[in-house]
C-alpha cells in the first residue's frame, strides 16, 4: 500500500439510544450516536418494537384499518 493516501483508522465509540455503548475501531474516531443497534434492533433480538417519533405507524395503521373494513363488508359469501 501506498504511505499517507489511507484515512487514519483509530478508536470510536458508538453510543445508541438504548444505551447501549460499542467500542470499536473506524476511519471517524470520537463518539458517534446511534439509533439502533443490536441490542435492540428486531432482526437481533426476534422482538418487533417500532421506533416512531411523528406518529407514521399509527397514522398508516388508521388507514389500512379502513381499507379492511370497507373490503370485508364488500366481500360476497361464498356458497
């Protein structure tokens, strides 16, 4: 490898919402804040937890609630 090209690669730290705190090695070196980790995120820990601060998933929820509603009253019997 060439010398002085490669970014510095040094000691960070990863600190998430959770709490939970990751020391690491990476190219930006301090404390970087993140949302989710794998401490809590649900592809990690098999838990669905939604991280919602404007009200999205209950906004989404309402209307595909509707949506099912007015299918199932327009739905025929079968025979």
């Amino acid at each position: 490898m060439k010398e002085g090209i490669h970014p510095k690669y040094g000691p960070a730290r990863f600190e998430c919402a959770c709490g939970n705190v990751i020391e690491t090695r990476s190219t930006r070196q301090g404390t970087i804040k993140i949302e989710i980790c794998s401490n809590c995120h649900p592809i990690f820990t098999g838990q669905q937890k939604l991280v919602d601060s404007a009200g999205r998933v209950e906004k989404f929820m309402r209307k595909y609630e509707k949506k099912t509603r007015s299918a199932k009253k327009n739905e025929k019997p079968q025979s």
